[in-house]
C-alpha cells in the first residue's frame, strides 16, 4: 500500500506540471510572435540596407535629372515656362520624400568582406540627421515655389536658390570621388 502512495502523488502532480508547460509553451510562442514582428521587412533597412541605398540614389537621380533642364534654363538656354514649373514640381515631391531614405542600418560602412560602403552619403548624415532634414525640406520648397512661378524670370531667380541649396547639402552630406585620370 506504501509503494503506491508515490505513485498516487505523481498522478496529482501531473495536471501541475502540464498546466506549467503549457504556460512555458505559451510565453515561447508569444516571445517568437513578438521577435518575429520586429523582423517584418519595409523601408527600415534591417533586412535589406543595400536596396534602400539603391532607392535613394535612384531618387537623387532623378532628381538630377529633372534639374538638368532647370541650370540650363539659368545659362539662358530656351524653355517654356510649364516644362521648367513642371519639373521644379516634381523636385519638389522628390526632395520632400528624399531624407526618409536614410534608416541607421544604411549608415557608410565598409562590408564584410572589406568592400565600401555603396553610398556617397557621409556619416555626418545621421550625426546631424535635423540639419540634414531641414536642408532637404528648405530645397523642396524653394522647389515648390519655382513650381509656382508666374514668370520666366521668377522661375528663373528661384532656380539659382535651388542649386544653391543643393549644392549647399551636398558639400556636407555627399561624398564625391574626384575624377580620375
């Protein structure tokens, strides 16, 4: 009668301890859930920093490509007044969007394997990241405004305050390798 006491405890406990793992189980599966909501992929970086440096120099491109028409028209080259708004618009749209580009994880950094970093973006991007932000906001503004002027002339003195901001940001943010021979 003695031998089967234990055994009877044993059978009391069992509930216990099925209960105590269930619960283990549940907290597994709750902290799995909640890692694996950090690790949804987008435009942070985390998964895939090289695609977002690739985005924001395909935007700086564009971007370039729409100023393009906007210098020469300042060297006295002819355009019509609506192609030359029309482009300053859509800088603007472009510059608005441009510095929500820069997640931390797409900081310069040399890769594993010694290569650099595929950005001409210098740290002092995310050391100041606020005047950085402020730049690129202050140029598509004054991108909106060129938009939104009535004369060739108009357009023409706001143009020259846009590739002033630009270059502006540019000797402080872009990392440039000079030409060579």
């Amino acid at each position: 009668m003695f031998r089967m006491m234990p055994k009877t405890r044993s059978l009391a406990i069992a509930p216990v301890i099925a209960v105590a793992f269930a619960m283990f189980a549940g907290a597994m599966v709750d902290l799995w859930a909640a890692w694996g909501a950090e690790r949804v992929p987008g435009l942070t970086g985390t998964d895939r920093p090289d695609d977002v440096v690739q985005a924001r120099q395909l935007v700086m491109d564009g971007i370039d490509a729409e100023m393009m028409p906007i210098d020469l028209a300042g060297a006295g080259k002819e355009y019509q007044l609506d192609e030359l708004t029309a482009h300053a618009d859509r800088i603007s749209t472009m510059l608005t969007a441009f510095p929500h580009l820069f997640p931390p994880q797409t900081k310069p950094a040399a890769a594993a394997d010694g290569s650099p970093s595929p950005t001409t973006a210098t740290p002092a991007i995310w050391e100041k990241f606020d005047d950085f932000y402020g730049q690129a906001q202050a140029a598509a503004m004054i991108a909106f405004d060129a938009s939104r002027a009535g004369t060739l002339d108009q357009f023409k003195e706001q143009g020259k305050k846009l590739r002033g901001a630009c270059d502006g940001c540019h000797a402080q943010y872009m990392h440039v390798e000079p030409p060579h021979p």
